[in-house]
C-alpha cells in the first residue's frame, strides 16, 4: 500500500512537478489535504496519460510549485 502524504509533503517531495494524488482527503472547499501519490512529472500531459491507463476511483492532480508564467490554465 502506499504511503499517504500531506499537501506539503508533496510539495517538498515533488518540488515544481504536476502530481497525481489517488483518494484525495479535500477540506470542505474540495482543497487538497492529503493523499497517495500515482505518479509525478514535470509534464502535465504524462498525469493525465498515467491517470488514463491508472483508472483511480477518486483523484486529484496538483501542481507542487508555481504555474509557468509563460503558460495559460484553464481551470
């Protein structure tokens, strides 16, 4: 089984990459608290991917640093 890891564990873990966290634990503002990491990359394109071929029942993806200035999110 794997290890269950705080929003901030993430973050200093996986410094600037997209996580894909399984069975999320959200606050009542559906934020993230804590959960198990299914994978991490710096390209956001490989979350989604590994979410598809992962098939979690309940997920969530983070991004543990800041977004790319150079970037535009669609959230």
């Amino acid at each position: 089984m794997k290890e269950v890891l705080s929003r901030e564990e993430i973050k200093q873990r996986y410094p600037d990459e997209w996580v894909l966290v399984g069975n999320p634990e959200t606050n009542e503002a559906l934020e993230v608290l804590r959960g198990t990491v299914l994978h991490h990359s710096t390209d956001r394109e490989e979350i989604y991917r590994n979410a598809i071929a992962l098939k979690p029942n309940r997920f969530a993806v983070l991004r543990s640093g800041r977004l790319p200035e150079s970037r535009r999110y669609i959230l």
